[in-house]
C-alpha cells in the first residue's frame, strides 16, 4: 500500500454507523490489496501514467441492482492513497444502483486510483450482488410476513461483509459464528441420542444462547415441540408437511424457519405457508456479482 493504511476517521465512523467493525474491514482490504501488490507495484499503471498525474474516477453501476459496499470501496481508497485522495460517496448502500450514475467518487494520484481500482471493485461488485438477490427474495415473499434470513454458508473472511450485505437487500442475519447461536443439526442429535437429549445438553451447557433445532420429519418436530424449542428449522419439507407443521406449533409460540430446496420462484407460496423465516443459503454462496465499472473522467 502506498498509502498511511490507517482510515481516516470520518469513514470509520462512517462504517461503524452502518454496523461494520472499521478493524475488521481494513483487515479485508489489506489482506485483497496484499494479493495484487505481492510481486511489486502496478507494473502497468507505472509504466502508463506520468508520477504527477492527478484524476478523478467514479464508481458507476452498469446494471440495476442494490448497491452494498460503497463505503468497503472507500476504504481501499483511503488506504492505497491516505491523505492524497479525496472520496465521496455519492450514493448510500441500499440504494438503488442506477446504470450511469455514479456511486462513488474519488480524485487523487492517477497511479494510485488505478492500483486501488480493481480491489475496490471486487469488494464492491460482490456486496452489491449480495443486496441484489437478497432483495430479489425479499421482494417474492412481501405480504407473506414471513423473512429472508441468511445462513453460514459464505466466503471464508468475508462473512461480517457479506452478511451486511443481505442486511443492505433487506433481510436478516442468522447467526454470526458459532458461539452466538446454537443450532442443532442431525449430526448433533445421532451424538445426543436424540432430539431431546441434545437440547437438555445445550441447555445445561449453555442456558443463556438462543437454540434452534433442525428437523427433517413432523415426528421430529414433534420432539422439538415437547421439548419447547423456541425455533426449528424445516430441513427440505413440502409445502404439504410445511403447512401441517405451521398448523402443529399455531399457538405455542415456537417459530419456524423453512430451509433447504428452496427456490426464488417458489419463494411466495412458501412463506404463504405461515413460516417466520426462509433460510437461503444461495444469498451468499451463489450471488452473481453486479456489475459496477471505475470510470477516469
């Protein structure tokens, strides 16, 4: 980085605001920015522009979509050129991404905005892919009440970013780790010896963690409703055993999460279901990106 690699303070409150931790989202910047100046500076960019050069470039959408990310974009910016770039969002993450109008703006060293160029864009192009489908999902289940939650199936060290990202789409995170959160799965219930026996474990364990349980049968969730379980996830049921489920927990105030086979086409008639939650793992795993060029003046 040629830059002081500390952000300026502005733009960390600004991502403290947006519920982004500034430490962690350096960490991911200096670790992508490390990838492509491993070998040596912008060989090209050097060779290409003169050392005195000063532009002004801009963030623009080429698609629409949901933006998610901007101030992530800033952030490369800042720490490739310090004091010598001036960035200014133009736009804010949930917005609209306008094909044209640019998101993001930044004047600085030519050679610098180019070098930060591409690394930004990753980050930004991912997030923004992220929102993008997450509303898509939002969108298909609106009057349902039901919401479109997240799952742990995302980039290894881009988590706390992705999963801002599905907020900045409209939906909700599940849990952020595993220590936040427990969810019993199959696995853990064959270690058990049983749905019941895992959950008095978790509970003895710990008392004070939200639980939830996996089942894959209406005798499963039977178990789990003896057992008052607050939230169980439906692992791939049909639509039939969906609704018998939502009829079986109606007025004990457990929550159902359906999870598993799910598809944005057939989002809608699921969550007309009556189940609090759908479990998408594709918001994170299976987001195209959306395209967003950097664009000199």
């Amino acid at each position: 980085m040629t830059g002081e690699g500390v952000l300026r303070p502005s733009l960390a409150e600004h991502l403290r605001r947006a519920g982004l931790d500034p430490a962690g989202v350096v960490t991911v910047v200096r670790r992508a920015l490390e990838e492509d100046l491993a070998l040596g500076p912008d060989v090209t960019t050097e060779s290409t522009v003169p050392a005195g050069a000063r532009s002004t470039g801009d963030v623009v959408p080429r698609s629409p979509g949901v933006l998610a990310g901007l101030p992530v974009a800033a952030a490369v910016f800042d720490l490739v050129g310090g004091r010598d770039v001036d960035v200014v969002l133009q736009a804010s993450d949930g917005d609209a991404a306008v094909p044209g109008l640019a998101a993001l703006s930044v004047t600085g060293p030519t050679r610098t905005l180019l070098t930060a160029e591409r690394t930004a864009l990753n980050l930004v192009c991912h997030l923004s892919g992220i929102a993008t489908l997450t509303r898509a999902w939002v969108d298909a289940v609106a009057g349902t009440g039901a919401a479109i939650r997240d799952t742990r199936k995302t980039s290894p060290g881009l988590r706390a970013l992705e999963k801002y990202a599905v907020r900045c789409g409209g939906g909700v995170n599940h849990r952020m780790a595993l220590g936040d959160a427990a969810l019993v799965k199959d696995n853990h219930v064959a270690a058990a010896g049983g749905i019941a026996q895992a959950v008095r474990a978790v509970r003895a364990h710990a008392p004070g963690v939200p639980l939830e349980v996996e089942v894959d049968t209406l005798d499963q969730l039977r178990e789990a409703v003896a057992a008052e379980v607050g939230l169980v996830l439906l692992d791939n049921f049909s639509l039939e055993d969906t609704r018998t489920a939502v009829s079986l927990v109606r007025g004990t105030g457990i929550r159902l999460e359906a999870s598993g086979g799910l598809t944005l086409d057939r989002a809608h008639e699921v969550a007309e279901t009556g189940v609090d939650h759908l479990a998408v793992g594709a918001l994170t795993h299976s987001a195209p990106v959306l395209d967003l060029g950097f664009d000199l003046r």
